[in-house]
C-alpha cells in the first residue's frame, strides 16, 4: 500500500531519531509491515487541472530509526491509498487552504485520516461545547465584560487561543489579579478575537489525562501530563512529566459515545484532555497518543493497534469501492 503522511514542518526539520512523536511510531510500523510510505508538509500540496498533488519524499527505516530521500517526487495525491493527515496547529489560514485541497480528492479512492473537512468544520476548544455536561463550566467571547462577570462568578478562571496547540497562549487568572485587564486584552486582542474561558479545576494542579479513541473505542491505556516546573499545565514532553494513569470505568463510560460520535464525523483518531473527569479539549488535529511512554508503562505495543486499526479502515473502503465499482 501507498501511504502518505502529511507532517508539520518542525517535525519534518528533525524527522529522524524523533520517538517522542506519534508519527515516528507510525511511520516506522508501517514500514516494518512493508508498506511504501511518503512524507509531506502542507506548502507541497496543490490542485492542477482539478486533481490534487504533492511534493513528497520517500521515507525508510534504518537501524530502527527513521530516515527519507531528500529527492522531490510529484505525485498525485490519489495514487495514494491512504493519507495519514497529521499537520500540527496553529489551525491558521495556511492550515485551512491545506484541508481546502482534499476537496479535490476522490473518496472512494483515497481514505484520509483525520478526514480534513471535519477537522476544519471541529475547532478542538470550542467544539468541546457538543459535549456540554462533560465539561467544566465555560463561555467562548471576546468581550471583556463576558470575561470579567465569569471570572467574579468562579474566582479563578482558564483563559486559551482557540487556535493553538501544546498549551500556546493559554493563561490562569484569578479575581482580583492587578494584571487583569491586560491579560484579558491580551487574550482578546483587545476584544476582536474569541477564546475560550472556563472554569479552573483545581486537580489541574496534578495536570492532565490524555484519554485516547480509536473509532468508536476508547483505549484502556492513558498517561497524566505533569505540569512543568515553572508553569501551571504540561508544556515539556520529556519522561518525568509524563506518568501512568488509569481509566475509571465512569470515564469510560461516558467517553465512548464521545468517541463513537467523533469517528461518525470522520474523526477516528482523537485525544482528550480530562482533569478531574471533565473534558477540557478534544485533539483531533495531529494529537500525540504518548506511544513511547504508553509501550513502557503497560508493556504494549501501542503503534501496531493504531497500525492494525488504519489498516484494516483502509481495507475495508477498498472493498466497498471495488464492490461500488
């Protein structure tokens, strides 16, 4: 099979040897099963004469790392059976023009995962908002009388760019904080641009759980993030601030219609951020699933299941075109 990976940029600067990152897992599993495996950024995508291409590179496994031919290759991006689309915010308009291309690309031909419009269509802060009574109290404004009124009601608030990734630009403020107009200024850019605000959990001190779905199923393997030694939240990903955890069988309760509804969408492959048992975020455009961390916790191996799951999706779509046919 022919698979591509559209990457972000930094990832492709320092592809190889990079098993922090959910695409080396993936890439080198689909590798070791013998599958032809291409690499890409959005800026080599484009549409000509109607068709959708790329710019790629071929990427091979070496010594169990990871390397690619730096040699150009043009190719259409339906010779491809499957696109693995894993392109990192900020969900700019670069970003968006990138899922805009996908509209030229025949379905029935090429399975792409996470489908692209229905990443543009789900905003990862706000769309958390589907899923109401599974999150903290919250409101999505620009206006700093909104801002300032929630923040009086609950004492301390969250405040985050709805764009962004990684923990970027996201703020704690409490009520009486002499800086609170300038943060909230800042975070609004004067109240022109909407963010997200909700309510501080106060377990956030502990961080946060990344709960995993494949399709409709909610993975009984997660990981907490520990916040970093000089911030509030998970910001460095290195081995000490990412420990074992558990799924409650609450959560996984009521995580799996989450999931069952992402995956209807089009969006197999999502990671949730859950503090306290509430959903914070939902992570549907490129979202780590901790393989390396998550293989030596619960001595699995993680990449072959999502491997074995994309596989078998793939598969199956070539069975129903070919009977369609």
């Amino acid at each position: 099979m022919n698979i591509l990976f559209i990457i972000d940029r930094i990832e492709l600067k320092y592809f190889e040897f990079n098993n922090l990152v959910t695409n080396f897992w993936l890439i080198r599993e689909f590798l070791n099963e013998h599958h032809n495996v291409y690499i890409t950024t959005i800026n080599g995508l484009g549409v000509k004469k109607g068709k959708a291409f790329t710019h790629c590179f071929e990427a091979f496994e070496k010594n169990g790392n990871i390397f690619y031919d730096k040699s150009d290759m043009l190719k259409n991006i339906e010779d491809f059976a499957l696109v693995m689309f894993r392109q990192d915010p900020p969900v700019d308009m670069d970003y968006i023009n990138s899922t805009y291309v996908f509209d030229f690309v025949d379905e029935s031909k090429t399975l792409v995962i996470n489908k692209p419009s229905a990443i543009r269509d789900f905003n990862e802060k706000l769309h958390t908002m589907k899923f109401l009574d599974l999150m903290p109290e919250n409101i999505v404004t620009s206006s700093k009388a909104d801002i300032v009124e929630f923040l009086n009601e609950y004492g301390e608030i969250v405040l985050k760019p709805l764009n962004r990734c990684f923990g970027a630009g996201v703020m704690t403020l409490k009520k009486g904080d002499k800086n609170t107009a300038v943060i909230i200024n800042s975070m609004t850019n004067n109240g022109s641009t909407l963010c997200m605000v909700q309510k501080y959990i106060p377990q956030g001190i502990a961080g946060d759980k990344r709960v995993l779905f494949l399709g409709d199923k909610v993975l009984p393997y997660c990981v907490q993030k520990l916040p970093s030694n000089d911030d509030f939240k998970f910001n460095e990903h290195c081995d000490a601030n990412i420990i074992k955890a558990e799924l409650s069988e609450d959560e996984l309760k009521k995580f799996t219609p989450v999931a069952k509804e992402l995956n209807s969408m089009g969006i197999p492959l999502v990671g949730l951020d859950v503090i306290g048992g509430q959903i914070i975020e939902i992570n549907v455009t490129s979202p780590c699933y901790f393989i390396k961390e998550i293989n030596a916790h619960f001595g699995c191996a993680l990449e072959k299941e999502i491997t074995n799951f994309i596989l078998t999706s793939a598969a199956q779509k070539q069975e129903f075109s070919l009977i369609a046919d």
